[in-house]
C-alpha cells in the first residue's frame, strides 16, 4: 500500500501511509491483546468454559486466559513458521478474523429466533428489520469465511475441533452439579 501510495502521492505519501499502518497495527494488537482476555473471562462466568479462566488475578485482570490465549498464538506462530513475516502477518490476521466470524453466523441467526420465538418482546425495531440484518449478517459472515481461504478454513475448523471436549467436559460438569442439587430435595422430599 505503501508503494502504491509513493507512485500516486510520492514519499511523504508513502510514509503517511506506512505511519497509519503501523497506527493500525498495534490499534488491533491492543484490541486481540484485550480480547484473548475477556472472552474467556465472560465464558467462564457465563459457565460455559473451565472455571480456571473466570478468576482474576489481585489486579483484577484474567490473567491465566491471556497467557493461556497467548501461548496457544505463538504455538500458531510456531506451526507456521517456515512462512515469511508478511505471509505469517496476513495468516494470523486472516485467522483471527475467522474466529470472531463463525460466532457472528450464530448471532445472525439467533437475532431471527428471536423474534420469532418471542414476539411479544418489546424492540427497537421490527420483524422485517430483524429478519434483513440478521440474513444480511449471515450472508456476509459466510461469504467473508469462504474467501478466507482453504488453509485458514482448516485450521479455524481444527480449532472448532480442539473445543468440543473442553465443551462436553463443562457440560458434564455442570449437568452432575445440576444433578445432585436437583437430586437433593427428591430425596428429601420422599424421606419425609
């Protein structure tokens, strides 16, 4: 962009170019830096991620989730190291942004649902409203996760993968806690 800006703008374009990537760059480092924190945090609270996650250090930040979410980045990094720094740059980027895709698919359709199951619900808009963000949502989310590319698509899926028994271990989890504080008033109740 840089190069292009130089033979339109000359030097000091190219450089107003660079500088505002650059500005760009470490704006997104600082939002995935806070990210790889928080939504472990929120998952955890919400009892849907290892409790581990959901305790914050005596400064009040989720410190084991952003060391956690960070090692498991540079392990990415390792994997893909015979890569060149522009190429592994636009991997990580492409990889990142897929991840944060695959949930806004699910919020597309979830805002349909809702206002289908629920449409006494006061809103701030209507059904049809409703109904063309969500499909225009959902559209866009699928049509940005096709052009991330096959290899991106692959790891994202691996890592899809990689959560389903951290899932089903939390839903064990809680569905034997749910159990015994369910079980505890029947046995109660058929004693007396």
């Amino acid at each position: 962009m840089a190069e292009a800006a130089e033979s339109v703008w000359g030097n000091s374009g190219a450089i107003l170019i660079a500088v505002g990537a650059c500005v760009s760059t470490f704006g997104t480092l600082n939002g995935f830096t806070l990210l790889t924190g928080q939504v472990p945090l929120g998952a955890a609270q919400d009892g849907v991620f290892p409790a581990h996650f959901g305790k914050l250090s005596t400064r009040g930040t989720p410190a084991f989730g952003l060391i956690f979410s960070n090692a498991l980045a540079t392990l990415v990094i390792a994997m893909n190291y015979t890569k060149g720094l522009v190429e592994l740059f636009s991997f990580m980027i492409l990889l990142a942004t897929l991840t944060t895709l695959v949930p806004y698919v699910f919020c597309a359709l979830a805002e349909i649902m809702i206002f289908i199951r629920n449409p006494e619900l006061p809103c701030h808009g209507t059904f049809r409203r409703a109904l063309a963000l969500g499909v225009l949502g959902f559209v866009y989310s699928t049509w940005a996760i096709f052009r991330a590319g096959e290899e991106v698509v692959f790891y994202r899926f691996l890592l899809l993968v990689a959560d389903l028994p951290v899932y089903v271990w939390i839903k064990h989890q809680t569905s034997t806690i749910l159990g015994g504080i369910n079980a505890q008033p029947r046995h109660s109740i058929e004693g007396q």
